[in-house]
C-alpha cells in the first residue's frame, strides 16, 4: 500500500541520516520559532536518537554544540501541507538550462530516482537508501508508487536538489501506519515522519 521498500532497523553506518536529522530538527525549530543545538559528533548523533538534545545543549557531551537556525521564511509547502527547506539548489536540465521548455520539474508520468532516508518522530531510521549497498529508488510519479507527501515533495524539486522536509501523518501512513497482523508496528499510527530527500535525476514518460 504505497510503500517504499521498507528497512527494519538502522544502518551500521548511521553518519549521514544522523547528520540530516540534525538539519531536520532544527526544520521543527524553525516552525515553532526556536533554536537547536547542532553537532555531528558521535556523542550528539547518540543524544538526539535518544531524545536528549537538552543535554547536548548543556555541553554535557564533553564538548560546546553549535547552534543552527533556519530562517522561518526559507521554509516551502506542498499544496497539502509537506513543510520543507532547501539544502542543497538543484538545477535545470543541461538541455533546457532557463526552464522555459517546462523540463525543471518533474510532472505526474515522470519516471523520479531519488535518496531518502526516513524518521520516526523519536529521530529512529526507518528506512533508508543510503545504508551500505543500499540503492535509489525509481517511480513514476502520479503512479501512488509512494507515498503522497514524497510525491507532492518531488514534484518540486529540481533534478540534483537535496531537501529535508517533515510529512503530516495523512500524507505518510495515516491511521494504519506500518504494522504487522499481531500489532508490531515498524510506523506507528498517526505518525508525523521526517524525511531527507534528493532528488538524482528524472525521465518524461514515454510518448
């Protein structure tokens, strides 16, 4: 049911998903007016998967944290309600480099290859492409091949764009959320998710 394919558990090398749940962390700042302690440290990456970036603050890591802000209007919405920033700026088509041909963008039939990697609310990896031997994922957009706020994210992406974004639970998996039959859930229900994206490359849909 729209699903991409689904990883149990964290990576071994968690270095760059940690790195972007920084980011994404200070993306929820940036919504309620805040700052957040940001350090790529192993000691920081621990804390915030645990859920105690209070204590990063505090230096008690052994070393002073720096402090990221995102400026509230950087931030973008889908139509239905995906927040997101930009951390990397894509770029046009070497073939269409204005865009004045309509090829910036992806639209719905579009063949979409992108890196992701997945949050729960708690900051665990859910799923990602970015483990070791992990690869792309490829679907045509419009075709419900995933779910609805990554389709409505990378509809407005540029090919080589990198953003970090969080997707309302009704965009994501709703009230099901991922579960097996005797009710372990690898989503839990209603749950808002957070989520790294970059977008590699698209394809028009042929003819």
């Amino acid at each position: 049911e729209n699903l991409p394919a689904l990883v149990a558990g964290d990576r071994t090398d968690q270095s760059g998903p940690m790195q972007r749940l920084v980011a994404l962390l200070a993306l929820c700042s940036a919504c309620a007016g805040l700052q957040v302690p940001v350090e790529t440290s192993r000691c920081t990456r621990q804390a915030f998967l645990a859920g105690t970036a209070a204590s990063v603050a505090l230096g008690q890591c052994g070393r002073s944290s720096a402090v990221q802000t995102i400026d509230p209007s950087s931030i973008k919405s889908t139509l239905g309600g995906v927040k997101y920033f930009v951390s990397k700026e894509g770029a046009c088509p070497a073939a269409d480099p204005t865009g004045l041909a309509g090829s910036c963008f992806p639209k719905e039939g579009s063949f979409c290859i992108i890196d992701y990697t997945g949050f729960l609310p708690n900051g665990k990896v859910f799923d990602t492409t970015e483990r070791k031997g992990g690869k792309p994922l490829a679907f045509r957009l419009g075709e419900k091949q995933v779910i609805v706020g990554l389709e409505q994210l990378v509809s407005q992406m540029k090919p080589g764009e990198e953003v970090e974004a969080l997707v309302p639970s009704e965009l994501a998996y709703g009230k099901k959320g991922v579960c097996t039959d005797d009710g372990e859930c690898l989503i839990p229900p209603d749950s808002n998710l957070k989520y790294f994206v970059r977008l590699l490359r698209t394809a028009p849909a042929a003819g």
